[in-house]
C-alpha cells in the first residue's frame, strides 16, 4: 500500500483523537462543566442554527467539489487530508458564522478565555506544521500528507480569531452606537 | 421597526441594556436587537421583560397600524 491511498496509520491519529474529545466531552457532560444550550438565549440558540446549516451546506459544497477533483483524477491530497479539510471547512463556517450572529459563545462565557483557547490552538498547530515542514513530511509523492492539516487548523482558528477579535470590537462601542 | 417603547420603559426605570439583559437572562445584544428592531423575541422573552419593567405586553411589544 503506498501512501497516495487509504492508509490506516493515516487514520489513526484522528481516530483516537476523536476518541479523546469524545470521552472527555462526556466526562465535562456528566461533572456539568461542559456548556450546555440553557447557557444561550433565545436570540443566539437561533443564530448557532443558522450557523450549523451554513456549515452543513458548506461541507456538502466542499464534498462535492473535491469528489468531482477525485473523479477526474486530480489528487492533492490523501483521502484522510482530504476530509480533515473539509471538517476544517465547515467548522469555520460554522464559527464565523456564530460570531457574526453574537452566537459563539454563551452569555455567561468571557471573550478571554474562548481567545486564549483559539489563539492558543492556532500556535501550537502553527509550531507543529512547520516542525513537519522542517522534517520534510509534508507532502510525499505529490500529495498533501496530514501535516498540512495542522496548517488548515493553523488558518481556522487564526480566521476565527480575526473575526472574533472584530466583533468583540464592535461590540464594545457604547449602546447608543450600535 | 424600532421598539422605542422598549428603550424608553428601560430607561425611565434606570436600566442599560446590560441590567435588563442580565435580569431577564440574556445577552445584551439580544436586548439591543430587539430594540433597534433586528429580531422578534419569543412570548416568553417579551413577558419576562414586561415583568422587570412592570408594564403590559401591549404597552411594549403590540404594534400598532402606521
């Protein structure tokens, strides 16, 4: 099996991470530290709706655009890169989306700690892609290997915090101004 | 349309939006949209806020015909 096909090492990295998310989501679920939807009002409940379904016809856009490269031959990337980009994808949609619509973050949540978390991701992937592009692993055989994952995550959360930093400014301005 | 009703029942009983927000369990910006006119809260959102203001739901939310 070379490397520009399916491969389960490939896979197994964001298997057991999901894996971990997973578990701890359900651990936070069941201690009740995780936020849950009571913790949106009405208004934001609303705007994450219209955020998930901007993100699901984003994904679906993005699936059928690279199913159709994958048709006609042309490949970029491993199929396991490949999805990973398109979760990326709708994820930022989604998020940008919920920040635009004041929806990203519940109302008893601060701005800090939701940017100290993003801005953090977007390091540590940054550091880990070119740590990869250093070793040279980043693409083999003409194709895009997982490591430039890191690079999309890099640019997803940099986007949404962008965004983010944006709107929590225009969202400071005096009452009257808005 | 401008809930100006709104605007003028919070601040003749001293209230910024975030006080009114945090009383009625919401964001701020949710009592802004509301009264620039941006989104249409729930029944039950409008009754909370008639509640904290002491007035009626007609006093505040009906619309009357231009």
């Amino acid at each position: 099996m070379n490397d520009s096909t399916f491969s389960m090492m490939d896979w197994l990295p964001f298997a057991v991470a999901f894996f971990l998310v997973f578990v701890l989501l359900i651990i936070l679920r069941i201690k009740g530290k995780l936020m849950t939807e009571g913790e949106y009002d009405e208004r934001q409940l609303v705007g994450r709706g219209k955020a998930y379904q901007y993100a699901f016809f984003s994904l679906i856009f993005y699936n059928v655009i690279y199913g159709y490269l994958d048709a006609v031959g042309v490949k970029w990337c491993l199929p396991s890169v490949g999805v990973m980009v398109g979760v990326l994808f709708g994820v930022t949609v989604f998020a940008v989306t919920a920040i635009c619509r004041d929806a990203f973050i519940g109302i008893h949540d601060t701005h800090k700690r939701s940017l100290r978390i993003l801005i953090a991701g977007a390091l540590a992937q940054t550091v880990f892609f070119f740590s990869d592009l250093a070793d040279g692993e980043v693409v083999k055989d003409g194709l895009l290997t997982t490591s430039f994952v890191s690079l999309c995550c890099a640019v997803c959360f940099s986007v949404i915090v962008i965004v983010f930093l944006i709107h929590s400014r225009k969202n400071r301005l005096p009452e009257e101004q808005e | 349309m401008k809930n100006l009703r709104l605007k003028s029942a919070r601040a003749a009983k001293d209230l910024s939006q975030q006080a009114l927000a945090d009383l009625v369990g919401v964001s701020r910006q949710t009592i802004n949209s509301i009264e620039i006119g941006n989104y249409n809260p729930t029944i039950k959102l409008c009754v909370a806020i008639c509640k904290v203001l002491e007035k009626s739901l007609d006093e505040l939310f009906w619309l009357e015909d231009e």
